[in-house]
C-alpha cells in the first residue's frame, strides 16, 4: 500500500464522515471482550507510554496547540497542531510528504493514524504516530477545529516479535 492510498484511509473517514475519534497514541487498543466481566479478565500488563514528538515541524496553514484542543487525553501526551477541518486533508499530506522528506516511511494507518518508522540502524527502527482528530460534540464543518497529534512509539519497533508460547499438549 503507498502512502497515498494510507493518507486516503487516514483522512478520508475524518475529513468526510467524521469517523476522528482518536485512538490513545502509541497504544493499540484492546479488542472488546463483552461476554467477560471486567473483575474476571487478566490484569493487562502496563505498556510503556510514547511522548510527544517535538521533532515535528509546524506547517504553512497548521498553528501549534499544546492542548491538543483538551480532547482524548493527549496534551503533553502527543505534539499537537491545529488547522480548521476543512483543511486538514491537505494538511495532513503535507505532514506525510514533510515527514518522508526527513527520512520516515509509512508503515501502517487506519481511518485517522499513520505510522511512520525511520530506520536507525540494523534491524532498528524509531516510530512515530501521527493522528487526525476534531470535537465531535460539535458540528463538523469546514471552519471547525482539527488537530493532528504527534507521539513516538517507544522501543524498537521493528525489532521482531518473539514467537507466541505453544500451548501444552493435553
């Protein structure tokens, strides 16, 4: 998948449908598990939390926002700008042209995140996450405010992922 087709699925939900709730940067979240009650799951083991990415640059058309609108949790969690909605899109590729033009390459992304890695040395990996979000409590017009968030990913992520422990034969 390249990069425009990822921007594609990165903001086409957000600029169009509104679909920008964001998820918690580097953190992936949890499938729901709705048949099991809370007080029988498995304690989930603590996961190391990102930080803001102050590398990012602030961008002709976005404003930096250490508030990150007051939404999700993320001020000094993630690097916030803002722009209006309206221009997001826009935005948003230009932040992706910018980023690989400082040597990070598209990973992954979903309806409102791209995931950069730029590779450290061998088999080492930094990781960015850059997330699209706006106020859904209220109305989503071109004039309203949209926010992308910044915040590394911590780790190693392309270090390989040890293999899951079989389970015991019965």
């Amino acid at each position: 998948m390249n990069s425009n087709s990822l921007l594609i699925a990165a903001v086409a939900a957000f600029g169009l449908t509104g679909a920008a709730m964001a998820q918690t940067p580097y953190a992936a979240a949890a499938p729901a598990q709705a048949q099991t009650p809370a007080a029988a799951q498995p304690a989930a083991a603590a996961r190391p939390q990102g930080r803001p990415w102050t590398e990012a640059p602030i961008l002709t058309g976005a404003s930096a926002a250490p508030d990150c609108g007051n939404l999700h949790n993320l001020a000094g969690r993630a690097f916030c700008v803002t722009a209006p909605l309206g221009q997001m899109e826009t935005l948003a590729e230009a932040y992706i042209t910018s980023l690989q033009g400082m040597g990070w390459i598209v990973a992954d992304g979903d309806a409102n995140r791209v995931v950069f890695i730029k590779r450290t040395g061998d088999g080492a990996c930094d990781g960015v996450q850059m997330i699209a979000f706006y106020d859904t409590s209220k109305p989503a017009v071109p004039e309203s405010a949209a926010w992308l968030g910044f915040a590394t990913i911590p780790g190693n992520i392309c270090a390989p992922r040890p293999a899951a422990a079989a389970a015991p034969a019965q």
